[in-house]
C-alpha cells in the first residue's frame, strides 16, 4: 500500500448520460475493483442530474483517479470543491459506497439539495461543509 499522506477529495459534476440504478452498479463494481489495491475510499451520490462523490486516499493515487473522473465520458463540467490532507479516513470500510436520489416521490430534500449545489460554479466553505455532511449522512 502506498503510505503517502491521506488526502480526501470531493467534486461534484454533471451527469452526461442518463444515471440509472444499472449505470451505478457498474461504477460501484468497477471501484471495487480498482479502489482497494489504490488504497481509496470513498461515498458517492448521485442524482438524475449530478454526481458527488469524496474520494479518500494517497495524494497521488486520488489524483489519478480523479484524472480518469476528468476523462470519463459520463461527466461533464466536473468541480473539484476540496482536496486537503486528512487526518484518517470516514470511509474506512467502502472501496465505494453509492447511494442514488432517483425516485422522485423518495428524499426529495436531498434531490433538491444536490441538484441546486449542482448548478453552482464555484462553492463557499459553507456550501462544502453541507456537501460534506450529506456524504457522511446519505
């Protein structure tokens, strides 16, 4: 494992194709895959429309991933809201958790939450702290 300093990263991007429960599932397996012998953790969100994901681990590897992120066809406009040393990780035991907002009549605060955040270009501390506790919360 790469003993590097822990960082976290959380971005938040547009969904560039449709995001359906089948979508998911393929992203959750192939971070299972990959993520382990990385070393990276992490949670994502995911709306009909925006993705929100924080990703734990070395410098270097969560760089890289986020670089893969960057050239993956389903997201656009991709915003990195936050990249910072960690002092140990919240996501010990998930090489990726996802959960989705797809129901429209199920969590309607949330969707309305993420999907406002969503839009947003640029982002206050306040603004990241919020995308945080939902990460941790959902």
């Amino acid at each position: 494992m790469n003993q590097s300093v822990l960082h976290q990263l959380i971005y938040i991007s547009d969904a560039a194709v449709a995001v359906t429960q089948e979508l998911l599932s393929a992203i959750k397996d192939r971070a299972q895959k990959y993520n382990p012998e990385k070393d990276i953790t992490g949670r994502l969100l995911a709306t009909d429309r925006h993705f929100v994901q924080v990703l734990e681990g070395p410098k270097d590897a969560v760089e890289a991933l986020m670089n893969n992120i960057r050239q993956d066809s389903r997201h656009q406009n991709v915003r990195i809201l936050s990249l910072r040393p960690a002092d140990g990780r919240q996501f010990v035991h998930w090489s990726m958790g996802v959960k989705s907002y797809l129901d429209a009549q199920e969590e309607q605060d949330m969707i309305q939450v993420l999907n406002m955040y969503g839009g947003c270009q640029s982002f206050t501390e306040q603004q990241i702290s919020a995308l945080e506790f939902m990460l941790k919360k959902a």
